[in-house]
C-alpha cells in the first residue's frame, strides 16, 4: 500500500515535471510569436512613415514647381511689357530726335 501510494506520488510528480516543461515550452513560443508580430508592426510602421514621407517630399515638390512655374510665367510677362514699353520710347525717342533735326 505505501508502495502503491508513493508510486502514485511519483507519477504526480512526473506529470507536474511534464505539465511545467510544457508550460515553459509554450511560454518560449507565445514570447517567440510576440517578439515577430513586434518587429513586423514595427517594420510596417516604418514603411508607412516612408511612404507617407515620400508622398509629402512628393507634393512639396509639385508645389514648389508650380509656384516656379507661375513666378515665371509672371517674369515672362514683365519681360513683354517691359519690350513693348522700351519699343514704344524706341519710338518716341526717334521720332524726337527727327524734330529735333528738322
């Protein structure tokens, strides 16, 4: 009888032996499995943080051309007031200088 009841002791002391190897087997793998879904959350937080960088370098730079663009339709378009005005005292001044010699 005290055989059988150490016997059963053992047995229990065996399968809790097993169930805490188990256990610790399980932690490994959920802290394994945790450890990836960090690094892949941090991996995709990453790429979004680039594209979304990319994507405003990309609007800040067609905004920049279309102010360039604009500035220099405007100069274009001083340049051709400024001809017209420097044709028209073109032509004043000859036109004084021709009463001038008549």
């Amino acid at each position: 009888m005290i055989e059988g009841t150490i016997k059963e002791i053992r047995d229990a002391e065996k399968k809790a032996d097993e169930m805490v190897q188990e256990a610790k087997r399980q932690s490994l793998k959920i802290s394994q499995e945790a450890e990836e879904a960090s690094k892949k959350l941090y991996a995709d937080m990453v790429s979004e943080a680039q594209q979304k960088a990319e994507k405003l370098r990309e609007s800040a730079e067609n905004s920049e051309k279309q102010r360039t663009d604009e500035a220099l339709k405007q100069t274009e378009k001083e340049i051709e007031s400024m001809k017209a005005a420097a044709i028209g005292r073109k032509n004043e001044a000859v036109d004084l200088i021709i009463s001038e010699l008549i």
